[in-house]
C-alpha cells in the first residue's frame, strides 16, 4: 500500500468507470487488423461538461455546479450529470440540495449506483447510520465489485458500534480493492467516508481487518496508528485471536514493543 492517509479529508470523490469497452477477438485461421481513426470531434455538451469536470478536479466546486447546472436547463433527466451536481453540493456542505440532485439522479436511472451510494454518506454526516447502511446494502446489490461502497457500508457499521459486521465489510473491500484505505480521489462520481469519531479504535479495526487477511504490513501500520492514537486497548492485539497470523512477524512486533505513551506515562507515575 502506498499510502496510507485515512483522515486527510471527511470524503473523498472517486473515478469509476460504467462504460462498457468492446472486445475484439481473432482465431487461429483468420487475423484481424484494425487501423487506428481520429477520435470524434467533441461537442458543444461534451465540452461544457469537459469544463465543469476540471472545475470539480481543481476543487472549484461552486464553479462546476454552475456549469453543471447550465447544461442541465436542456437535459433534465441526465443522472451522471445530476450525481455530479450533487456531489458538488455535498463538497460545498450543502446537503439539503446534495441530497435534492442525487434523489433525482436516482430516479432519472435507477441502474446507477452512485447516488445511491452518495445517498448513503449524507445520512451517515447526519450520524443516521441506520439509512446509511440501508443505501450501502442497496449499492452494493447493484454493484458488488466497488471497495469504496463496501467500505462505506464497514464505517456505518462502526458508527452502529457493530464492529464484527464493520470488519466483514472492509474485508470485503479490501477482497475488491486492496488500495480502497490509500484512495486520495478526483473528480468523479462517487463519494468515500474518510472520518470517524474515534480514529483510535477505528486503526485497531482496520489492523484486525488485515490481520485476519494474514497481511502482516498493513496490519503493523494500522496497528501503529491505533497505538500513535493512544488506543486503549492497544496491548490487547498480543493476545486477540484476529492477530494469530501476523502476531509473530517482526513488523508487528516491531509496533507492539513501544508502548503507548498513556502505558509510558502510567510507569512513570508509578516509578
């Protein structure tokens, strides 16, 4: 994992590709050869939309609203481009409107999982994780091969204090993606928590989650997180059954051998 940043920034706004690709295909006897033609000339529409997504990249997102929103006056049932509205109002904290445009663009397509997704992490910033687990689970029928909602899904849990079902979805995650913790996002469509009220119980769940996948690395990072975040329970990771296959490797004990400074400072009370 290259990067390990989690709580940079509350979201971060992916890419993710829905367009299907066409495949060609030769056999043994007869040989296909194709030769390369100009891309088509861009439209009018196809510019606007070009400008408000490099609005939106630079983080200029009341500039790409504003775009967006000029091209919605002559296509009004367009749901990618009502999901990027709403992902614009999301980033500028207006979730009243965020949530207006990602209903619409869910029912102008109900195939697409992004504002469903999106739907998901308002209610989850209203600490409704209840909702938010219930738009997760809807995604993820839709789309079962995006870590990012499944991690979704794994801190709604967590905010639910039901950190077995937590765990279950960023292993599921990290089965799909195993960068999904590292994503720093772009412009795109949809949207991944990156905040938790308790960062320090949160790394040791993440560490357990990558320790139980045998993924000793991770784990180790995590873990020293957990420990730099002065979690309580740090130590417990020596004896947790969720650590038995990295417990050994010395990146691991490496982390476990320094204590946590509450543990350092209680001896040196003592002493």
């Amino acid at each position: 994992m290259n990067s390990k940043a989690l709580f940079v920034v509350p979201l971060v706004v992916l890419c993710v590709q829905f367009a299907g690709g066409q495949q060609q295909s030769s056999t043994a006897t007869q040989k296909t050869t194709t030769t390369p033609t100009a891309a088509a000339p861009m439209t009018p529409r196809e510019m606007a939309e070009l400008r408000g997504d490099i609005q939106m990249a630079e983080k200029n997102y009341a500039g790409g609203v504003r775009i967006y929103e000029g091209i919605l006056r002559s296509d009004r049932e367009d749901g990618p481009l009502l999901n990027k509205i709403g992902v614009g109002y999301e980033q500028l904290e207006d979730f009243h409107a965020a949530e207006h445009y990602f209903k619409r663009s869910m029912k102008a397509d109900k195939t697409f999982v992004s504002p469903i997704n999106n739907l998901g992490t308002i209610e989850y910033a209203k600490k409704n994780y209840g909702k938010a687990i219930r738009y997760y689970k809807k995604a993820v029928k839709l789309r079962d091969d995006l870590g990012a909602v499944y991690s979704n899904l794994g801190y709604a849990y967590f905010g639910k204090k039901e950190y077995a079902l937590a765990i279950d979805a960023f292993q599921r995650a990290i089965a799909v993606d195993p960068e999904v913790f590292a994503q720093h996002g772009s412009s795109g469509s949809i949207l991944q928590q990156r905040t938790t009220t308790d960062p320090g119980l949160f790394y040791f769940i993440v560490a357990k989650t990558y320790a139980e996948g045998g993924d000793a690395e991770d784990a180790a990072h995590y873990l020293k997180l957990a420990r730099d975040a002065e979690y309580q329970q740090f130590l417990s990771a020596e004896t947790d059954p969720a650590f038995a296959k990295v417990i050994k490797d010395p990146r691991v004990q490496e982390v476990l051998v320094v204590p946590p400074s509450y543990e350092r400072n209680r001896k040196m009370v003592q002493n």
